[in-house]
C-alpha cells in the first residue's frame, strides 16, 4: 500500500518552473543572423551555405515549440514576464558516413548565443553561448533527404532544446 502512494506521486512535470519562478510569459525576440559565410569552410563547399531567412525559420521553431509546451505563453514584449534574446552564430554541415569518397549522411548543427533576460529588472537570468541543435539526413539510400529537410529537423532540435533549458529548473 505505502509503494503505491509513493509511486503514484512520483510524476514528472515542468509546470514546477511556473510555480517556482513566478513567470508565466515569455518574449522570443526574432533572432539575429550572425552567420560570417565568407570566412569560415564548409563540407564540400568553398564558403559557407547561407540559407536565406535562416534566423526566422529559428524564430519560427522556438516560438511554436514554445507554444506547444505551454509552460511559458508566448506573448508581446512589453506584456512578457521574460525575454529571450537570441543569435544565430554558426550553420555547419559535415559528412559522417562515407562510402567510396562519396557522403552518404550529413549532420547539420546550429550554434546560438542566448541571454533570457527579466523584462521587469532586466536582470539576466542565463546566457548560455555556443548552444546548439542539430539533425542528421542520409544523401543516399531508402532514407534520402535532402538538405533542406535536415536543416528542418536541426531548427526543431534547437527549439526543443531551448525550451528544455527555458522551463526545467532542477
């Protein structure tokens, strides 16, 4: 008897972060690109990708997963209890599956910098730099992908993993 209430209240939730800080709203502000395409090298390629409006497909991750989530409401800046101030600092895709010297799988991950701030204070409350999100995609074979997908799957990767940081406070 005593185990079965001692397993019953054993739950896992990350509504804790609400009741333990108080905050309840958050602001995405639209992340910024800092991507230097022209001076660092990317796999098979002269100089780095740059995908346009790459910062607002990221934007568009966080936001959604945010809203899907539902800890924290996503709202207006000036109505946030929180704000999340992001850069996108680096897009890098390296081969790790070779076969014959052709690339038959990719990774693609994605480095942020990121500082959620007190909208009241404006005390930070974490920065984390060289955060970051990836995915993986096969070039070859019945799993084929193409780059585009991958880029995808690394954008909601990183969301996911912001809103983990954002919300669970241990």
């Amino acid at each position: 008897m005593l185990l079965a209430v001692g397993i019953a209240g054993c739950g896992y939730t990350t509504r804790a972060y609400v009741e333990k800080t108080g905050y309840s709203t958050i602001y995405v502000k639209p992340f910024v690109n800092k991507v230097d395409t022209t001076t660092e090298y990317s796999e098979g390629r002269r100089f780095k990708t740059y995908y346009p409006l790459l910062e607002n497909k990221v934007t568009n991750a966080v936001v959604d997963k945010y809203n899907m989530d539902g800890n924290l409401r996503v709202t207006r800046e000036e109505d946030a209890d929180v704000v999340l101030k992001s850069e996108l600092i680096s897009y890098r895709r390296e081969a790790v599956r070779v076969s014959d010297e052709n690339p038959e799988e990719y990774r693609i991950t994605l480095f942020v910098h990121m500082v959620l701030l007190d909208n009241k204070t404006k005390k930070v409350l974490w920065e984390k730099n060289d955060f970051s999100g990836d995915a993986s995609y096969f070039a070859t074979g019945p799993s084929v992908k193409s780059e585009s997908q991958g880029l995808d799957d690394a954008c909601q990767d990183l969301a996911r993993r912001i809103v983990e940081t954002t919300v669970e406070v241990w």
